[in-house]
C-alpha cells in the first residue's frame, strides 16, 4: 500500500469515527421534538407511545390556523362556482372550506365537476362530500406539486378550474402553471391561513422541529426572520413540506412519507433506531 493510500485510510477512519461521535452525540440530545400541529386529542397517539419508548418529550403548537370565509363574503368575489367544471384542492381544509361554501349558498354541484388533489389522502377525504368516482378524481402520483401539474396537464385544455387563492406564500404554483398553458382559471377564496404567535414556544430549546406544511416553516421565519437551524434537527412531512424546508437553505434531516416510513411517526423511529447503531 502506497503513503498516499495509507494516509487516505487514516482520514477516512478519523471522519467515520467523528460521524459516530457526533451520532452519539445527537442521540444523547434529541429528546425535545416540537410537532408544529395540535396536540392529539387521543392520549393513545402512536407520538404518545414513541415518546415512552425513547423517553422524548413532545410539544405540539400549531404554526398556523385556518380561518374559513363567510358565505357573504365570499359573495363579494362574485364568483359562479357552477360555471366551473373542476375544483383543485391543496389540503383537506380546503376541501371542507369549498363545500362549506356551497352549503352556505346553496349552491349545488355537478356530478361532473371534476376535482384534483396534491395527495391521494385529500383525494379520499371527497367521500365525506361526495359519491367518489375515480373518473372524476384525480390525484397526484407522488404528492408533489410536481405530481399535479402532471395530472392537470392532461386536462387543462378541457376544463374551467377553481384554484384557491394564495393568501400566505409568496407564489402559487399551480396558478402560474395554468397561466403559462393558456388555461381557463378563477382564484376563489373560500378560507384563509393565517400565523399563530410562536414567539413563546421558540425561547424553548428543541432538538428538532417538524413541519407539516409550507405554511408552517413560512410562518417560522414570520415569526423569528433571524432564525438559524445550527444544531436543529428538522422534521418535514409532504413532498411539498420538504421542497420548502430545502428551498429555505435548511439541512432536512427526517423526511416523511417513504417506502419504510409511511407516518412521520414511523420516520421519526427509523431515525432513532439509526441514530442508535
């Protein structure tokens, strides 16, 4: 073996002896996680259990809240949801928000309309409202905004779509896709997101941070425009989540859903059970 190659083993036995250190490290410390979300109604949430299991500390504070408009309100928009022929949804609070409005002003939809989801999930949770057919549903493949834009690709140029409207980020993507292809679009505002007070929960020093929404991390540096992650571990759940935990310049660390980590919860003990290797 030449000096140059034994020298290069010596390094990559320092660095891989330094990594475990600093895993060790991170092991002794990640016992305070904040779950940017309400807190579980059901003392039996598997978060609850994991805790138990690998004595963590979990705190939960929603970010953000949604805020619904009033069917008047939304009047003023002057808007004929039956002159539309589909509907894209974001989330499931936009889905109870847009049939909320209809109840509201009795308006009553087309069995044709057609509706397209970021996720199959948001797709599924229709059958609260309506009789779910799969030709009239679509849903993004992979739960990325990405994966929609393929899906509304294939229709834009038959159908009218309501998009609602972007009240808290700086861009809607899905709007400027409908733009640059030249199809027939209405933004409607059927509820607002808006950004709780975190200032108190952030003196606290956490471990990691978990983030369930675009919103919630925009809300983040709403709150502290200074924050800096430095040691903290950050936890994204959605396609979505974790494009903007990445486009924000931050390291994601836990990322959920994947083939062995379906729940955050699931992703979050993966990374415990690798963290203690």
């Amino acid at each position: 073996m030449t000096k140059v190659a034994t020298t290069a083993k010596k390094v990559t036995a320092k660095k891989t002896t330094a990594a475990k250190k600093v895993a060790s490290k991170t092991t002794v410390f990640l016992n305070k996680v904040l779950i940017t979300q309400p807190r579980p109604d059901n003392d039996k949430s598997p978060y609850f259990e994991l805790a138990k299991k690998y004595n963590l500390e979990f705190d939960f504070h929603p970010f953000i809240r949604v805020e619904g408009v009033a069917g008047k309100d939304f009047r003023k928009q002057k808007i004929d949801i039956t002159e539309y022929t589909a509907v894209v949804f974001n989330s499931r609070s936009a889905v109870d928000h847009f049939f909320r409005i209809c109840e509201e002003l009795k308006v009553k939809i087309s069995q044709d309309m057609k509706y397209f989801c970021i996720t199959e999930a948001v797709a599924l949770y229709l059958q609260k409202f309506i009789l779910y057919r799969k030709r009239k549903v679509f849903f993004s493949a992979d739960g990325s905004v990405d994966g929609l834009k393929d899906v509304l690709n294939k229709h834009k140029n038959n159908e009218r779509f309501i998009v609602q409207a972007s009240d808290m980020m700086n861009k809607n993507e899905i709007k400027d896709f409908l733009i640059k292809h030249g199809a027939t679009f209405i933004e409607a505002t059927y509820y607002r997101t808006l950004t709780n007070d975190i200032s108190e929960v952030m003196n606290n020093n956490y471990d990691m941070i978990v983030f369930f929404s675009p919103f919630s991390l925009q809300a983040l540096f709403e709150n502290n425009p200074k924050f800096k992650q430095n040691g903290t571990l950050i936890g994204a759940f959605g396609p979505t989540t974790s494009k903007a935990v990445e486009e924000a310049g931050m390291r994601l660390d836990v990322k959920a859903p994947a083939p062995n980590s379906p729940s955050m919860v699931a992703a979050l003990e993966n990374y415990l059970k690798e963290l203690k290797k």
